[in-house]
C-alpha cells in the first residue's frame, strides 16, 4: 500500500481551483469612512468586501459571521481609538488561525511593525498612501499562502492517519508473525522431545545385541551390521538434542542468570569423555591459567560450549596437537582451542557460525552444521564473545572469552 497516491494530491488542488472562482470575504478596518470607502473601490467586484470602523465592531462581524472560514484576509489600519491594529488582529487569531493579517500604517514606526509581525502573526504591513495596484497584488499572494497552507494541512492530516494506520497493521502483522513463529517452535521442540524417547530406549537393546548370547556369540557382519545401526542412531540422537538446544536458545528472551563457575574442571572432563574421538596421532595439551579465574555463566551451556569445541578439534584434526589455553584477556578471560587440523579456508570464514553450514573437510567427519551456531548462541547469552583464525592446511584457533566473575 503506498502511503500516500499523487492521484489524492491532485483531487486536493483541483478541490481548491473550483473554490478560486468563489468569491473570498476580506474584511476591511478603518476608522477613517473614506479610508474604508477608497478599500472597497480597490477589491470590489473582485471579493465580498466587509467593513467596520474600528476593533470591537470588526470582532463582532467574525464572531457572528454565517460563513467566518470564507474570511480569508484581515486588512486592519494601525491606528484606530480604543482598540490599534494589532491588538484587534492578535485578537483574531484563535477565531481565523489561517486567515492572512496585512496591517495599514501611515508611520513607519518601527516598534509598530516588530509588534505586528510577533503578536498579530501578520501576513504583511503596508505603509500608507498605498498604490491600488500594489494592494491588490499583495492581497492576491495572501490568497495564495492561504490556499498553499490549508492544503497542505489537509495532507499532513490525511498523511498522519494513513500513517497510524499504517503502524496499526504493522504491529498486528508483527502479532500473527511472532505468534506462527511460536507455534513452529513448540512445534519442533515438541517433536524432538517425541523423537527422544524411542531412540533413548533402542540405545541399550544395540549395546545388548553387540555383546551378544554367552551360548550364540554376534557373526561378523552382524557385528558390523550392529556398528551402522550404533553410530546412526547417535547420530539422530546427537541432532534431535542439537534442535532442542536451539529451540530451548530461540525461546528464551530473558538474560540467563549467570553464576561464578570454573571452567577447567569442564574442559578436563570434556577431554576425557571426547578421548575417542582423537586419533592415536593427536597430542591433547592442557595448558590452563593457574590459580583459576571464576567466569560468569551457566553450567549446561559451558558444558555444550567446551564440548562442541573440543569435539570439532577432534574430528578436524588428523595429526599433531589440539592445544587447549586458558588466560587473563581484556579483563575477562580467553579459552582457546588451537588444532593443527585441515584449516579452514578463509572464504568459508564469516559463515561456519550460521546454521546448517558445513565446510566440505575432504570427508572427514559427518556432523548437522548446527554446533557453532548454537555454541556461539550460548556465549553470547553469557555476555562473551567468540571468534576463529584459521588457515587452510594449516590449523585453526577457535577462542571464547567470558566475562570474569566479580
Ligand atoms: N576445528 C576445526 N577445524 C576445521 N574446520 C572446522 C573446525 N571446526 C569447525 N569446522 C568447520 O566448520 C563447520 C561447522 O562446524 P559445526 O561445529 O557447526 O558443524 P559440524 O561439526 O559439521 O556438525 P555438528 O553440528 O555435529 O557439530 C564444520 O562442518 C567444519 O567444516
Ligand atoms: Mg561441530
């Protein structure tokens, strides 16, 4: 929807030409009857012309007036018993706020003319004797302020509503948006919660048929056939808590509340519990800040951090040393996990933290592309930051920093 149609623009100004050939009312004031006569000479035929001899009359004229809006000019005489010109105009004001204000005076009398122009909110002063002519055009340009302004108060009026209306939908759409965004969510939080009972509860029944009867030991391929079965079932198993991680990430809106934890202890017991996933050419060098320096943030999402870390510098590396570093860094402190794996080409770089994102690692391991994304969701909810320098063929250093605890 356009907000606002140069179609809407054009009905406003042809609205406004018709109203041209209409005759607008000038209401003229003067004491001085010839005065008053010489400005009905000037406009008449042209415009309804009303007059009065002085403030308190000409008041009363707007005030009873059948058709006050038709007023469009005020020309008003500066001196005037009782009440002056700009006093009479400023009092005009609240009951024509568009009307133009062109003020007569036979002085020219600066203080008049400041007073005028910031009380009266006059349109344009006139010294007198005036020439017809020049009246009648400057009547003619205030004519046309009026007209340029009232349409364009018109439009501002038309624009705002359009506007809200605008923002009411904006926000309802915004409603619908977050309530489907929601529902998928629930959806496949649900879903993979559904799909971790069954395949929680077919994990023993492989580990009994690989150790197999005392009296009808497993054949060979059946031992085999049992290892596709094991490692595929982790597999989907390792991808449905992937999913309920980023699920249990994308519906939390509140901060997590953080808690002083040591990290080392969790990087000792990853190492061990991921010790199959090395290859027996890999080194694993623990090299860790001492004394310890507690960080802020939850245990579960530590665990799954290190974890996920360690475990790539696993699957990535084929020889050599997976370095684990902890230290003080710009007041927080740095875990680094330095591989000297396959690398990571730099192309690939600014992406492998977007979901399902997988680098081709000439076929070394087999994963979903969600560990990094989640791992980089968990640190920054814990206020860190992560990163990566890498070098094709070379190794990678991925590093989290974590706020220290107070
Ligand atoms: N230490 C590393 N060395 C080389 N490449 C890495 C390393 N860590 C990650 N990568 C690359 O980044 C990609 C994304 O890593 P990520 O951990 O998100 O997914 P994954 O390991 O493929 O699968 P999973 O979701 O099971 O962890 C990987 O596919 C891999 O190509
Ligand atoms: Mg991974």
């Amino acid at each position: 929807m356009s907000v606002f149609s140069a179609e809407r623009l054009e009905q406003v100004e042809a609205k406004d030409k018709t109203k041209r050939f209409e005759k607008y009312t000038i209401l003229v004031v003067d004491d001085e009857e010839n005065n008053l006569q010489l400005l009905q000479e000037v406009f008449d035929g042209d415009y309804e012309v009303i007059t009065a001899h002085d403030g308190m009359e000409a008041l009363d004229l707007v005030q009873h007036h059948n058709d006050r809006e038709q007023i469009r000019v005020i020309i008003s005489d500066q001196r005037m018993p009782a009440m002056n010109g700009v006093d009479f105009l400023e009092q005009t004001i609240p009951l024509l706020p568009n009307t133009k204000r062109i003020i007569l005076t036979g002085f020219t009398d600066v203080d008049d003319i400041i007073d005028a122009i910031n009380k009266g909110q006059i349109y344009q002063y006139i010294v007198k004797p005036f020439i017809n002519e020049d009246l009648r055009l400057t009547v003619q340009r205030a004519l046309e302020a009026y007209q340029l302004e009232v349409q364009n108060l018109v439009l501002i009026k038309e624009l705002t509503s359009l506007n809200t209306s605008l923002e009411r939908k904006v926000e309802e759409r915004t409603d619908a948006l977050q309530h489907s965004l929601n529902s998928l969510r629930n959806f496949y939080y649900y879903i993979s919660h559904e799909l971790r009972t069954p395949l929680t509860a077919i994990q023993p029944y492989i580990r009994f048929l690989q150790r197999g009867m005392k009296c009808d030991p497993p054949t060979e391929s059946q031992t085999s056939h049992l290892l596709v079965i094991e490692d595929n079932t982790k597999r989907v198993m390792k991808l449905v808590n992937q999913i309920l991680d980023l699920a249990r990430i994308e519906s939390q809106e509140l901060p997590t509340h953080l808690q002083s934890l040591l990290i080392h202890s969790l990087i000792r017991r990853s190492v061990k519990q991921l010790h199959g996933l090395f290859r027996p050419e890999v080194e694993v060098v623990l090299d860790l800040l001492e004394p310890e320096a507690p960080v802020l943030g939850t245990w579960d999402d530590l665990e799954t951090v290190v974890d996920n870390l360690i475990s790539n510098a696993a699957k990535y590396t084929e020889t050599g040393t997976v370095q684990i570093k902890t230290e003080i860094w710009n007041s927080g402190l740095r875990m680094a996990i330095q591989d000297t794996g396959v690398g990571i080409d730099v192309s690939h770089l600014g992406t492998i933290f977007e979901r399902f994102i997988r680098v081709d690692q000439q076929g070394l391991a087999k994963g979903t592309g969600l560990g990094l994304h989640i791992t980089k969701a968990l640190v920054e909810r814990m206020g860190g930051r992560i990163g990566v320098t890498s070098e094709k063929g070379t190794g990678s250093t991925f590093w989290v920093w974590l706020q220290l605890a107070p």
